[in-house]
C-alpha cells in the first residue's frame, strides 16, 4: 500500500479562517462600541433637553401668578434681573440670541439653574419680539393671538380676541464636559 504524503494544505485552510474570525470579531467589537457611544451621547442629549424644561418653566413662571413680568406695564420695559429684553436681541442666523452663545455678551443679571449633582447648568433669556420698548404696537411688534377659539365648528364664528405681543424664550443647557443645548419657544400673553 503506497503511503501519501501529507503537505499540511488543512493547516493552513485553518489559519486563514482562524485569521478572518479574528478580524470579523474585531469588527464586531467596534461595531458594538460605536453603537454604545452613540446610545450614551443620544441619552446625554436627552438628558440636556429635559433638564433645560426647567428653564421654560422658570421663564414662564415669570408671566404668571405673582411673577415679576404679569403686568403688562413692567414687560414694556427692560428687566435685566429676570433675564428679560423688551425689544428684540440680536441673534445669530438660527435665531438663538448672541448672548447666550458668548458669554461675553451677557448683560442680564439674573441667576443661572444649576444643579451640581449632574453638572449642568441652565440660563435662560426671554424678549419681546418689539423694535422698541414701550407699549405694543402692530407697526413695532410681532403680534400673535392671546385667545385661541374652542375647536369644532362652535369657534368659527368667534373673533380671536385681543392681539398680543410674541416673546421668544431661549434656553442654553450646559453639561458636563461643555457640552451645549438650546431650545427656543414663543410666548403670547
């Protein structure tokens, strides 16, 4: 019987599939690490949005119950210590006041939200979306509806009350590690 030599070809089949296992493996961890990041820095985001909710509560607690900005006469005016501008701020080319994108530029007086336990701080500023100060007029101000009619066809006939002007809230989230969110809303009183 004639004995065949082996050439260890199954050998090296079995080193090139240990080798591409290898690398598949690799891959698959960093696929999974990307998606963990990606999954933290989304949570992180949400966290950021939820936390700078508190800002829009605080700006508009300001125009309710026994807030400093209820009455009319005192939203004609400037107050710096409720982070309040009764004309419109200057702002960059999506609409979020320069100020609160270079603290520099920071010219209210009012206090910051922060939370030291999860970092973040909260500051907020709201104007009046007027050329001027003073009281409202359609020629200077952003008008917007105070009084939405009752849906169904009950509100059709119904005027919309009286014209009031738009005060837009903006608020810029700080979290740790100097990351940054805003949100922005619209107020009519």
């Amino acid at each position: 019987m004639a004995r065949s030599r082996q050439q260890g070809i199954i050998l090296i089949v079995t080193l090139i599939a240990l080798v591409i296992l290898m690398i598949s493996g690799i891959a698959l961890v960093r696929s999974f690490n990307s998606s963990l990041i990606l999954a933290g820095n989304i949570a992180f985001k949400r966290d950021l949005v939820n936390q700078g909710e508190r800002g829009v509560a605080a700006a508009m607690g300001s125009f309710e119950g026994t807030g400093a900005l209820v009455a009319d006469s005192t939203r004609q005016l400037n107050s710096f210590g409720n982070n309040y501008s009764a004309t419109v701020l200057p702002s960059d080319p999506h609409g979020i006041p320069l100020m609160l994108l270079n603290d520099t530029l920071w010219t209210m007086t009012g206090a910051d939200i922060t939370d030291t336990t999860s970092g973040v701080t909260i500051r907020y500023v709201i104007d009046r979306l007027c050329n001027a100060t003073g009281a409202t007029t359609t020629a200077q101000c952003v008008i917007g509806s105070a009084k939405i009619p009752p849906g169904g066809t009950g509100g059709l006939k119904k005027p919309l009350g009286n014209s009031a002007p738009v005060y837009r809230v903006t608020v810029r989230v700080t979290g740790p590690r100097n990351t940054q969110t805003y949100m922005q809303s619209t107020l009519s009183f």
